[in-house]
C-alpha cells in the first residue's frame, strides 16, 4: 500500500539535530496541544534545513524511509477519531 500524506515531525526529546527520510515535510514543534502552526519544510537540493519556528535542524538521511526519523520518537502519527475514541 502506497504512503499517503506529507510526512510531519515533533522535536519533543529537545534534540539539536533530526535526521529525516524527506526532503519535504511539515515541522510541527512540538506535540499537540503544544505544536507551533505545522511549517511546509522543502530542502530542494539542500541536505538540510532549519525551521524559522523551533529552531530545528533537519538533516536529509537517504537510508531512511520519508516517513522515517533518527530519532524515531519525532515521528508524528494524528491519531484518526475512531481511535482516539477507544
């Protein structure tokens, strides 16, 4: 089955640096309800970029998926209202 959607990443552990498997991608911050608006990140033909709002340096990694993150708590998945209602 196909990924579907832009790949979103948290820096809740606070790490200076986040390796990603994208090279577009939405920061958010932090998790909600403590995330900053969810920032289209593009590195075009950048290894790296810097979100104007966290401060978080993203690094492109080519051995991780694009919906992959080192380190791979800064993954974020929104939970779908069914499951957030078990």
């Amino acid at each position: 089955m196909a990924e579907k959607g832009t790949p979103h990443f948290h820096n809740n552990p606070g790490v200076s640096t986040i390796h990603v498997g994208a090279k577009e991608f939405m920061c958010i911050g932090a998790t909600p309800p403590l995330d900053h608006p969810h920032i289209f990140l593009d590195m075009g033909t950048d290894d790296e970029i810097i979100c104007s709002y966290c401060s978080t340096l993203y690094k492109y990694d080519p051995s991780l998926k694009p919906n992959e993150a080192r380190p791979a708590e800064c993954v974020w998945v929104e939970e779908s209202a069914e499951t957030a209602a078990r």
